[in-house]
C-alpha cells in the first residue's frame, strides 16, 4: 500500500479548479476503500485512472510547452477530434479520446512503439478487468502488489521521457518571469506557484528537474543575477527536493 503512493509524486501538486482536485482525491479515496477492503480489483480501476490522469497531464506539458509538436501529433485524428485537442483548456478534455490514441503522443518524448505498446497493455487489463467476463483478476493484495510495481515502473519511465519537455518549460519561465515589474506576480513565490506549478499541472518529480536545471546556459543572459535570484527562490520553496548537484 506504501509504495502505491508514490504515484503521488507523479501528479500535479496544484489544479486549475477545485473539482480538478475533487476529482483526483476521489480515485485515491477509492482506491484506498477498496485496496483495505480487500476488492482488489476495484482498487486497480481507481489506480489505472490516477495513471492515465498522470499521462494526460504529460500530454498537455508537451501542448503548452512544445504547441508545434503537439500539433503534428495530430496528424490521423478526424477533423472534430483536431479541433477539441488543439482547443482543450484542461488535461481532462483528452478523456473524449481513445486511451490507446492518447498514448501516441508520447512518442514526441522519445517514447518509442515498444514502450507504447508496452502502456497500452495496461489498458487492455484495465478493459479485461472492467467488464463483466466472469474473471477476477486481482483477487490477492500480491496480484494487485505486483500489478502497481509494473505501474510505477511505467510512471519512472514516462517521467524520464518528459525531462525535456519539463526543462524547456522551465527555463522559458525563467526567462519571462525573472523581473519582478513586469511578471504577473512581484512575488517570486506566487509567480512560481501560480505560472509555473498551477498553469502547468507540475508534479514533485516535474519540481526536482526544475530544481537540478543548468543555470549555467542562460549565464550570457543580462539579467542572469534576477535569474539566479528566481530559481533560488524555487530551491527556498522546495529545499528538501534539491538534488546533491543542483545548479546554484
């Protein structure tokens, strides 16, 4: 049951409505009721869910962060789907689309068949385990024990894939968010908080990539000093998150 709540660290830690968080507290409440109740099966669904929100917050990194690939990861979608991905104002909206389709766009992250054959597998147990075929696949906390191992290993490699994607979103943020006059918060706190984390959808695992970013190829920028003072503000928010070898 521990070590199923590191998915945890692989979602956001802020939510743009209340019944985003609504929503996500819910499935771990479920999944919870369930995992102590011993319905193991119904634990898994819960946990499956709290996954695909996981990719689904991936996804939409890579639509704000890098639009033009996002973009030709449409390619093979109908006309309305192309229009409701490219429109979509939260994470959620690629709920409209096939799961299997989803996880297409996680090859612009480096993410190749293989793997995405290898995810997609999970929803195929998710189907199997969902409909009424008379089978009880998770019938033993060890079955659904092994069942989250696999889950997580597909988080860590996700989430190593979308390094990149995290960085640059980063680093844009420092550039456009260093001088206290003209960002949308003089705070550095609730600029960090409300345009990096919030807008965003950042995980605690997004936070320790932000936190070991190379201040070092952004050294010719004339505003380097403001820079550094933003990210030190970040690592001051997050101080038991740094890494050994964080820029300083």
């Amino acid at each position: 049951m521990e070590e199923a709540l590191e998915l945890s660290n692989y979602l956001p830690l802020s939510f743009k409505t209340p019944k985003e968080q609504e929503y996500i507290e819910f499935l771990w409440e479920a999944f919870d009721t369930n995992y102590q109740a011993g319905k193991y099966q119904f634990a898994f669904l819960a946990y499956h869910m709290l996954t695909m929100s996981f990719v689904y917050f991936n996804i939409w990194q890579i639509k704000q962060t890098e639009p033009a690939d996002f973009e030709k990861g449409l390619i093979g979608f109908g006309r309305e789907v192309e229009k409701n991905l490219l429109g979509a104002t939260s994470p959620f909206v690629f709920s409209t689309v096939n799961e299997r389709s989803m996880l297409r766009f996680l090859k612009l992250i480096g993410c190749d068949n293989g793997k995405v054959g290898t995810y997609a597998k999970l929803v195929d147990d998710r189907n199997e385990s969902a409909h009424p075929n008379g089978n009880i696949f998770y019938s033993d906390q060890s079955a659904l024990d092994r069942k989250i191992a696999e889950v997580l290993r597909v988080a860590e490699e996700i989430q190593v894939h979308s390094r990149p994607v995290i960085e640059r979103c980063y680093r844009e943020f420092l550039l456009e968010s260093h001088d206290n006059e003209d960002r949308q918060y003089p705070e550095a706190k609730d600029q960090i908080f409300e345009v990096l984390i919030h807008e965003n959808y950042l995980s605690q695992k997004d936070i320790e990539y932000c936190l070991a970013f190379d201040l070092s190829q952004l050294a010719d920028q004339p505003a380097f000093t403001a820079i550094q003072s933003l990210h030190q503000a970040l690592v001051a928010l997050f101080p038991d998150s740094v890494p050994a070898t964080a820029a300083k």
